[in-house]
C-alpha cells in the first residue's frame, strides 16, 4: 500500500529531526496545500535563531524535495 504524501513527508522530516535537536530546536508539519506547498514551524532554539532560513532552505527543504517529488516549496509559518 502506498504512504499517503503526509506520512511521507512526516518520515522525511523524522529524517532529518535528530540534528535540529542536537541543537535544541525541532520542526513540526503544518500543512500540506493542494499545489505541493509545505508548511513548517521551526520551534525550540530555531526560534529567533539567525540561522533558522539557511536550516530551512538547506536542510529541510532540500530532503523533502529529494525525497517527495511532488513538493514544490517549504514554508515557515509562524503560529
């Protein structure tokens, strides 16, 4: 049976989660939208970091755009 694309990007995420929190910060999923949009929350020490965009783009969007190929972008929502 095929994962759906939620748990696939949750796995993805579970991927990559242990060196956010070696760092004390962590990422939750918010959303899937319909046009291959995720949306992230960085919480912990990512919050506020200065180096929170670079951990976005270079880290977390770049595994879920290699590992789903249906994603398009990774957000950061803050809420």
């Amino acid at each position: 049976m095929e994962q759906s694309i939620t748990d696939r990007v949750q796995s993805s995420l579970n991927s990559i989660r242990h060196y956010l929190q070696a760092d004390g910060g962590d990422v939750e999923l918010v959303r899937i939208t319909d046009d291959g949009f995720v949306e992230v929350k960085l919480t912990g020490a990512c919050v506020g970091c200065p180096m929170s965009r670079m951990t976005l783009r270079a880290g977390v969007e770049r595994r879920l755009l290699r590992d789903i190929p249906e994603i398009k972008r990774v957000e950061q929502v803050l809420c």
